[in-house]
C-alpha cells in the first residue's frame, strides 16, 4: 500500500465513485482488492473506473502487475479478506465502502481517499459539519483549558470534533466534545486503543461518539500509519484548528494536509518563548485565521453549515454482547514523575498555581511538596498573585 506508483497508478480519476449499494460478494472483493499488495487508493480508483467492479479489477491485477514489472503477484486471497471481516463483526464494528450512503461526503472529495473504512459507534455523526482539532501530545496548562473550551464550545454550536485519539490536546478535544459529539481516527485497527491511558476515553467514544479506521481490526499502529491516519483527520472535517504545536510536529503535518485538501487552517497563538506555540504562531504567519475562542472559528467558516437533509441518520453501529473486548496497544514505560508533569503544564506564560493543582488530580499537599523541590532546583519561578512560570 506504501507504493502504489509501482503498478502504474499515480493518480486517481476524480470523477469517479464506485457505485452504492453493492452485493455482500462485491463488498468482499472491494476490501480483497485495497488488501492486495502494492494496491492503494490512487490505484483501487484507478482499477475501479477501468472495470467497474472489483471482482473484475482483482482478475486484472496480475496481469497489472506484469506490466508493472512485478512477476507471480497474487491477489489478497478471499480467507483473509473473509477473517478481517469476521475480526471486525467481533468487535462490532461496520464496514463503511467509498460510494455508501454512510460513507462521509467530505472525504470522498479527497484524492486519496480510503476504499474501506471500519466504524464503531454513531455513524450519523458522519453526516454532520466537522472541524478536526489537534495540537501537542505535551499541552501546557493554558493549552488544555482553551482546547476545552473551544472543542465544548464549538461542539454546542452544532460541530462534530474530529481528533486522532492521541494524548495531550487530541484526548482533550475528545472529552470536551463527548456530550456532543466527537469521532476519533485511529492509525491501527478501529479496535486497538493507543495511547494506552485513553483506553476509557475510547470507550467512551465508542458508545457515544463514533470511532473510525481504514485499517484491519487488531493491527497495532506503526509510525508509516499516523500520517496516513492524519490525512482522514482532515479530510473528514471543514476546517483544522491547531491549539499548541512545535515547529515540526504531526499537528503541522495534519495542517499541511489540509490545505492541500483545501481546507481552511486555524491555530490558536501562544507565547512566542514557548516552543509548543512555535507552530500554531508560524502558522498565524503565514496566513492561518488566529482564534481565541468558538466565535472566531465561526466567523471565519461563515457560519455553522448545515447538516446534508436528503441523509437520514442510521443510527449506529452497535457492539453485540458477545463482542470481543477492545485492545489496547501497549507503550513502554510508566510515565513521566509528577515533576516532569508539573513542568510540562507549565511554560512561559504565568499559569495559576491552583490551576496546575486540579490538572494533576493528585492531592494538593503533595503538589505543593513537588512545586517546592521545583522551585528550589531553579526549575520554576512563583509571580505576584498564586502565579508559576517554568524557568529555562
């Protein structure tokens, strides 16, 4: 799937959707054919347009291949295709084909579009106006109280808050928005949960929110999956908003994504000696809308757009009793010491000291104990008014 250039398909037909409502028997060939080697999307559109139907685009392969210069390619053989589905009825989620009623508009626009997604959860959420969110895995305590605010708030005003289930201002996005509606994108399979610590936030979303993937159920993720995963964080949403990011981070990968897509890019500023806000500020020079609040986003979208009408909602895709229980992708490590912590929340920009002591949701008289030894070590300076600043 990583070289889809190697059987001669560069480019996809834009023109082209497959077409809905097709067979149990062609269902099973549309995800033989994205699961056969060195077949993506660009090159499962392309085989599509040729012939119509992937029972007759898997027949082709081989002799694709040839010409390609690729000798005794074989196609994915329908046992596997047939286990995946099974693995996926399992955890109950439900395949969703590029040309389904269900399947999102906004990403069928794209040119890479992904063939099969597997969703567990509210697929109507699908069918609403989305805006992605995504920032740092290592948010200040500024960041995560205006990720809040503005994932709650633009979630009231009728949004779908669409993330990719990582920690820091992704899981943040995720939460503040759950009451109203959030989908997050994962890069392994729709069933493994990675981080690890948001095991319960995915299971949360899968009962009330829906989760997406285009990969097999059971896959852990691999770092080639998260920027694949990132152009579906985008592509599903009318806007990306970036809320604290470094210079080089996936947050800016996301957005350049998303102006390739064409859509628009919004990031939130930060204090300029704060190298988390180094993106989001680069990103406001270079033209990116600067919001502060929901409002911002509003305006600068023209407005909350309205649902499709001439789609009714289906409900969602619900997990039997019997489903195999959701895995979660181990990460090495116990996680950081309450001082690594601490300092993390804090940055250049004085953050109220009561403010840090309910983020750590430890107990306040063994903050005030770390906040000291911090202080004392030259790693952080008290100011006027309950006030803390991260030194250096």
């Amino acid at each position: 799937m990583d070289h889809e250039s190697d059987l001669g398909f560069a480019e996809p037909p834009m023109a082209f959707m497959p077409p809905p409502s097709a067979s149990s028997a062609e269902r099973l060939a549309r995800l033989r054919l994205i699961r056969s080697r060195r077949v993506g999307p660009a090159t499962y559109l392309r085989l599509m347009s040729e012939h119509g139907s992937a029972a007759r685009a898997l027949e082709s392969l081989p002799e694709v291949a040839r010409a390609a210069g690729v000798d005794s390619y074989s196609v994915c053989p329908e046992g596997v295709a047939m286990a995946e589905m099974k693995a996926a009825k399992r955890v109950g989620a439900q395949m969703l084909c590029l040309g389904d009623a269900d399947y999102p508009a906004s990403l069928a626009e794209i040119a890479d579009a992904p063939p099969i997604l597997w969703a567990i959860g509210r697929l109507h959420l699908l069918q609403r106006p989305m805006l992605a969110m995504v920032g740092t895995r290592n948010a200040s305590s500024l960041g995560a109280r205006v990720a809040r605010r503005l994932a709650a708030d633009l979630g009231e005003a009728g949004f779908v808050v669409v993330s990719g289930l990582a920690r820091g201002i992704d899981a943040i996005a995720h939460k503040a928005a759950l009451a109203t509606g959030t989908i997050a994108v994962h890069a392994g399979g729709v069933d493994v949960i990675y981080p690890e610590e948001n095991t319960a936030l995915g299971h949360d979303i899968a009962r009330n929110g829906l989760r997406l993937s285009e990969q097999p159920p059971g896959l852990d993720p691999q770092a080639r999956h998260f920027p694949r995963r990132n152009r579906i964080v985008s592509g599903l949403a009318q806007a990306v908003i970036v809320v604290e990011a470094a210079a080089k981070s996936g947050s800016l990968i996301t957005a350049g994504l998303a102006l390739d897509q064409g859509r628009d890019v919004l990031a939130v500023p930060g204090h300029p000696m704060d190298p988390r806000s180094a993106g989001g500020n680069l990103l406001i020079r270079d033209g990116a809308v600067l919001v502060r609040h929901a409002d911002d986003v509003i305006q600068a979208l023209g407005g909350v757009p309205e649902a499709p009408s001439a789609v009714a909602p289906s409900g969602r895709a619900k997990v039997p009793a019997t489903a195999a229980p959701m895995r979660t992708a181990k990460v090495e490590g116990q996680g950081a010491k309450l001082a690594l912590r601490i300092l993390d929340l804090l940055g250049p920009t004085p953050t109220p000291e009561d403010q840090v002591i309910r983020d750590l949701a430890e107990s306040p008289a063994v903050v005030v104990r770390a906040l000291a030894d911090l202080e004392l070590d030259g790693l952080l300076e008290r100011r006027p008014g309950g006030m803390l600043t991260r030194c250096g």
